[in-house]
C-alpha cells in the first residue's frame, strides 16, 4: 500500500470549501477508500489549527466553523508520527527550509514516502535533498 506524508497546505485545501483542488480531491478519496495512507508529523494538527484561526480571522469560514472543521480534521485519524528534531535540523539547513515545513520532508524521507504538499519552495525542496548528505549535513 502507498504511503504518503500529508503536509498542513494540503490538508488544510480539502478542508476550506474556498480551496479546492483536484489532485486534493483525488487523494482524500484514495485514503477514504484504503488506496493510501496518510501519515504526518505531530506538528499537524498545530498547524492545521492556526490555519483555521487566520481562515477564520480573514473572514473564509465564520468563527462558529473553527471547532467544527477541527473536528473534521480529526475524524481523518491521520497517524501522526514523532520524528528526531536533530535529523529535521538537518534537513532544514541542507534544503533552507522552516524547521516546520522540513518536519515533512524528514518523516517522507525517513519512511521513503511521496511528500504531498501544495507548497511549491517545499516542494522543490524536497525534490533536490541531496539524502547521501543528511547523514552528516554540517561536514559540507
């Protein structure tokens, strides 16, 4: 079965009804149906949740939704896994991502899963982590 690491952008696109898109669409619907896994960082629900209060504060969903789409978010029951914060370090300083935003590439390199992800600088990113440096990233 595919795994697949599930980042807040991505997330957060299948839960605002203003940001749809179709290879979203298509994934959630995968997982729904058992053709994916779904896995992610404990950080998640942290960002998820403070991309519903800025939804909200920008007027995209009305306060009341906030608890409602929080719920949501946890009824996908996606397992959130711990990662080293030394390994995401690296990660981070070798592709000059957010600590946050390398939580995901750390957990998609570590289980060699697709990193699904509508943040373009992640994505690009993730695509030219040199992984044969990540065992000693500072050496460089």
């Amino acid at each position: 079965m595919n795994t697949a690491v599930i980042d807040a952008s991505f997330c957060l696109t299948f839960l605002l009804t203003d940001e749809q898109h179709e290879a979203v669409t298509q994934a959630f619907h995968a997982y729904a149906s058992g053709k994916i896994v779904f896995i992610a960082p404990t950080i998640l629900p942290y960002e998820i949740a403070n991309g519903l209060l800025l939804a909200a504060r920008r007027k995209r969903i009305p306060p009341e939704e906030l608890f409602v789409k929080l719920e949501e978010f946890t009824q996908l029951q996606i397992p959130l896994l711990e990662i080293s914060a030394q390994e995401t370090l690296a990660v981070a300083h070798a592709a000059q991502l957010s600590f946050y935003d390398a939580a995901y590439a750390t957990l998609a390199w570590k289980k060699q899963a697709t990193l699904l992800t509508l943040d373009s600088k992640l994505a690009r990113a993730f695509g030219k982590i040199d992984l044969a440096s990540l065992d000693n990233p500072l050496s460089a």
